[in-house]
C-alpha cells in the first residue's frame, strides 16, 4: 500500500477545515434569546418569586443551545429560541405580579401592626386612668367622701369606657381606618351618582352615621377631602372633587352638625391610592375621605 504523507501547508488546511465545520450553528433569535436569559439569571426578583418558571425557561434554552452546537436548521433553533423567549417572559410576568403581591401584604401587615399599636397604647392608658382612679379612692375609704369619689371615679371610669366602646363600634361601622393622620373614613365613587357631587341614598346613610358619631363626640370634627381619578380634564376633575367635599359637608350640617366643625378640601387626581391603569383603580381614586379629629379638634394637614 502506498503511504500517503501530507505537508505542513495542507495538515494545518485540514486542521483549519475541522475546526471551522465544529462552529456550532447560530441565528439573531437565538443571540437575543440568550441575552435575555442572562439578564433573567440576574433579577433578584425572578430568582426570589418565580425560580420554577425559570428553572422551565433554563431547559428551554438548554434545548436551544444543543440544537445550535448540533448544527441543526436554523428554523429549528428559532422554535426552540422562541420557546425559550417564551418561558424567559413568564417567569418575568410571575416574579413581577408576585412582587407587587408581597409588597401589598407586607403594607397590610404595616397596617396592621399600627391599628395594633395604637390599641394597646389606648389600652395602657385606660388601665393608667383606672389605676389611678383606685389609688384615689382608696386615699380616702375612711371617709364618705371617699366612698362617693370612688363611686364617682368607677362610675366616669366606666362611662368613659363604654363610650370609647361605643365610638369604636361606630367606627368599625363606618369601615374606619387608623392611619397616620387620624382616623379616616373613605366614602367610594359609590356612594355618589356618577360624575355627580349628590350623595346616593346609601351615601346619606353613611353620612347619618358620621353625624351621629358627631353628635356624641362634641369635641370632635372633620376634614372633608375630595379625589377623582386622572381622566377627564383637569379643571373638571377639582371642581367635581370640591363639589362632593361640600356635598358631605351639607349632609352633615343639615343633619345638626355645626359647620364651623366641618372643613373641607377638594384634590382632584392628586393623591391617588391606586394606579390609573385600570377601571377598578381608577374608581378606588374616585373616593371622598373624611378625617376625624382627635378630642381636642386638632386634624393633622397633608
């Protein structure tokens, strides 16, 4: 047999020519679908909330790249891309709607924690009262005027106890919340006839209630403020959050309430509680709050 030798020259030929037909196979859908994918390896949100969708988007890619370095068609390579872009976007949709969700809990336990706080610090104090009203009485138990500032004290301790039971029921009632400023009372787009500043017959039964809690708290009074939501033009959008200010403000007065204990504001879309993205946000915007002061009349502003 004869022996075949090859030169330098062509042994480096066909160690190039080797080389070069192990160049795996690529497409423009595929380079940005592994651009994509890194970018997702490196949001901590993804990795947080939504590892098994990425963990499903890690073997589509997977799938993508075998099919690239086993040199297969290009149409095959973007359908596995493709399925890969696919996957790469749910888990990204996922981690997002889950962050949001995390964020809304953790704000509600936020919430919570001070509704909490504050009725424990209302309870410290009615025990502080109750103590010291015992302390009082017991100075003096060798005396009948003892005996009658004990009763006393047990009475006003008591009737002070039943009416904060009484204001808190009638908050509960009212769907109250304790925040920063006080407590709050938001009457929903609801309660008003549409694009209108008249209270509906639910709306006045609302406000009957917040005049009763007036009534029976004469040291206390309101902050009536208005909102809509961003649609609409901007002059209309205040003049209607003023008018429904106002529209709370003569329910109240023409339900007994001194006027001169009702203040009212109108914001417009300033302030809104919600994004404007959606039908149900944009009513949550639509809103009349009403702060209730604390029981030296004192309403902490924006």
């Amino acid at each position: 047999m004869k022996k075949i030798t090859l030169t330098p020259i062509l042994l480096a030929v066909a160690i190039l020519l080797g080389a070069c037909s192990t160049v795996p196979r690529t497409t423009a859908q595929l380079e940005q679908t592994r651009v994509d994918f890194a970018a997702a390896q490196n949001n901590p949100n993804i990795a947080r909330f939504a590892p098994s969708e990425m963990q499903q988007a890690g073997v589509a890619m997977t799938e993508a790249n075998a099919a690239s370095n086993q040199d297969d068609s290009a149409e095959k390579i973007d359908r596995l891309a493709a399925i890969a872009q696919q996957r790469i976007a749910v888990a990204q949709q996922v981690a997002t709607q889950r962050a949001v969700a995390a964020d809304a809990a953790r704000g509600a336990r936020e919430r919570d924690e001070i509704r909490i706080d504050q009725r424990v610090n209302e309870a410290d104090q009615a025990r502080n009262n109750a103590a010291q009203a015992q302390l009082a009485a017991q100075a003096a138990a060798n005396t009948a005027e003892a005996d009658r500032q004990r009763l006393a004290a047990q009475r006003m301790t008591q009737d002070a106890q039943a009416h904060a039971a009484q204001l808190q029921a009638q908050l509960d009632d009212l769907q109250a919340k304790q925040t920063a400023r006080g407590m709050v009372i938001t009457l929903g787009d609801v309660l008003f006839g549409t694009d209108q500043a008249r209270l509906t017959p639910d709306g006045m039964r609302t406000a009957q209630k917040l005049a009763d809690v007036l009534q029976q708290n004469p040291l206390r009074s309101v902050l009536v403020e208005g909102f809509t939501d961003s649609t609409g033009n901007t002059p209309h959008n205040q003049e209607l959050s003023e008018r429904r200010a106002s529209a709370v403000r003569d329910a109240l007065t023409g339900m007994g309430i001194a006027g001169d204990r009702v203040a009212t504001r109108g914001y417009g879309p300033a302030f809104p509680v919600a994004a404007n993205d959606s039908s149900t946000n944009r009513q949550l915007n639509r809103r009349v709050e009403i702060v209730l002061s604390d029981d030296t009349g004192k309403i902490s502003q924006r």
